[in-house]
C-alpha cells in the first residue's frame, strides 16, 4: 500500500508554485478520508479530520526542485535558471519535462574545473533558433527532472522523493486514523523549496496547538559523509532535534520519542547542521506554536536519485498515529 501510494505521487508535475497537479493527485486520494478538504490562497490542500481535543497540524510540502526558462540562445538552447536548490554538479545530462509536455534534455557547458555553476546549464529541446526553442517553451516556464524509480530491495530511488515520500506518509497516515481524539489538520504545502511559503500562511490560518513537519533529511552512512550525520535509511524514522532553521520543542521532540518507545518502533535522533523544513515557519507563527519535525532519511538529497525506505516511512505512519492518539500538553 505505501509503496502504491508513494509510486503515485512520484509523478505529477509539482515544482514550487506550480502545485496544481500533485495537489488535484493527493486530493482524489484523501477525499474519503477527510471530515473537510480545502485550498487555500496559496495553494496549500488542507484536509481535516475532527476531534475533540488539541488543533495538531502535520504538513509534507507537495513542491519540487526544478528549472525556470530565462532565455534562449541563437542556436536554440533554453537558458534556465532554479527554482529551489538545484545542485548543478547532479543536473547535467538528464531528461526533463516542461509543464506544458514538451521533454527535452539538460546538460552543462564544458567546463575549465569540476565546478559547474546554474549559469553553465542548459536544456535542449530540439530547436534550432532562439524564436524557435522559446516557442516550444516560453519565458518563464517551469521544468523538472523526468521520473524514473529504480528498486532495490526495500530500497526505492528516484527525483523529489524530497518531499513526496513525505506526502504519502501523510496520506496513509490519514487512511490510518480511526476517530481522532484531536483535531488533525493535515496540510500538503506549497512552495517549501523557496522559502516555506506555504506553510508560514498556513499556520497563520489554522492556528495549530502543535505542529509537526514531515520531512525527508540527508543520510548518513555512505562512503566518505561529510559532516557525518546520524540518521541512516533503513534504520527508522528520525525525530529532529535542530537544523539551521528550528530547534524542536522539548514537548513535540519528547512526545515521539516516548510514541516510539511505548509502541516498540525503532527510531533515531537527527541532527542536521543545515537545511529546515516547514517547521520553522509553524513555530514561529503568531504568538509560537510548539512544533517539530519528523523525518525520513533519504540518501542523495536534491539528486536524480533520491533513495529512501519503504519500511521507514511505513514506521513513520505508526509512531504518527501513535503520537497523534497520544499526544498530551
């Protein structure tokens, strides 16, 4: 069933504020399982399930990382630029699709170091002058990596499972849930990768008494790592304690750790000298709002091949439920 759910919401186009399609996906799938289901301005897809107790709000942001036309040169190649953060050492030579269909391919200039720049980047779709290409794909159109999974084992790699194994973990954790003895407030955000947009309006809007992200985080334990970093796939669900953006809540961070303890689910502590995640802007929101993140450890982070464990993020959903059943101020 995760692995379904997760194929399914591999595919849709979805980079940063071009949603619409990943959005309409998970909504068709939560419909039944949700007491409410909205969009807001933003774009955020926020389903509820009601519940007599605390306002708990998890959110997975449903954005990818992808590429935004700029121009064309005269031979017919795009110029592009990112749109979130985009690693040119992994960009080059692969496929790529364009919001409106078109497929092309990215690749780099020729370069004097091993240092490529966004500005050494380009995509070729076939044209064979600047009035062409930008016919083909226009000013401004967005375009992301084209999916392709492999399987390993438990193991599946694959583009923008950052932050999509997120959603389906959120997905079947709403499948999950009997009658909740909270409200739960389940938001699939917008615009994460430039700045978690989504989830700072969100938050605003709900008012949450406690706020969860739910994430992807770089793993450790591959050749050479560094920092090292504690969290390793295939090892279970990694409860944060700090990133560059937020420093969990005692209350949220604790709260999981004894959810995992009491339910037997082996889990590990993340600490993460960079990145963040949708939970520095649920925290900081109004008057702060206690919150945490709960992640899934992914190999290759912002690569083609994004590498995470269907038996973590199934553990994600049972030590989620738990905690939401049990969670207590």
């Amino acid at each position: 069933m995760m692995k379904d759910t997760l194929f399914s919401l591999l595919t849709p186009f979805g980079p940063s504020g071009q949603e619409g399609p990943i959005a309409a996906a998970i909504a068709e799938m939560i419909r039944p399982h949700a007491d409410e289901l909205r969009t807001d301005a933003m774009g955020n897809l926020i389903a509820v399930r009601h519940g007599p107790g605390k306002r708990i709000m998890f959110c997975a942001h449903m954005d990818q990382i992808g590429y935004i036309v700029l121009d064309a040169d005269k031979e017919g190649f795009l110029r592009v630029s990112n749109v979130g953060g985009v690693n040119p050492a992994s960009a080059g030579f692969r496929h790529v699709v364009f919001q409106n269909g078109v497929t092309g391919v990215i690749a780099c200039e020729p370069l004097a170091d091993d240092k490529p720049g966004i500005e050494k980047l380009y995509i070729d779709v076939g044209a064979d002058s600047r009035e062409k290409a930008l016919e083909i794909a226009p000013i401004g159109t967005m375009a992301v990596i084209a999916h392709q999974a492999s399987q390993m084992g438990d193991h599946v790699a694959a583009p923008y499972m950052d932050d999509r194994a997120a959603c389906a973990v959120l997905v079947e954790l709403l499948k999950a849930l009997g009658k909740p003895k909270h409200e739960i407030i389940a938001v699939f955000t917008v615009q994460e990768e430039v700045g978690v947009r989504g989830a700072t309006t969100a938050a605003y809007s709900v008012q949450p008494d406690f706020g969860l992200a739910i994430d992807v985080t770089p793993a450790g334990g591959v050749p050479k790592c560094d920092p090292p970093l504690p969290a390793k796939v295939g090892k279970g669900p990694a409860v944060k304690v700090k990133d560059s953006g937020s420093i969990s809540t005692p209350v949220v961070r604790d709260g999981l750790v004894a959810a995992a303890k009491r339910a037997g689910i082996a889990f590990q502590y993340e600490v993460l000298p960079y990145g963040g995640t949708d939970a520095r802007a649920i925290m900081v929101s109004r008057g702060g709002v206690p919150s945490g993140t709960l992640s899934i450890p992914c190999r290759y982070v912002h690569s083609p091949v994004e590498t995470v464990s269907v038996r973590d993020m199934e553990e994600c959903v049972r030590l989620l439920k738990v905690w939401a059943e049990e969670i207590v101020e």
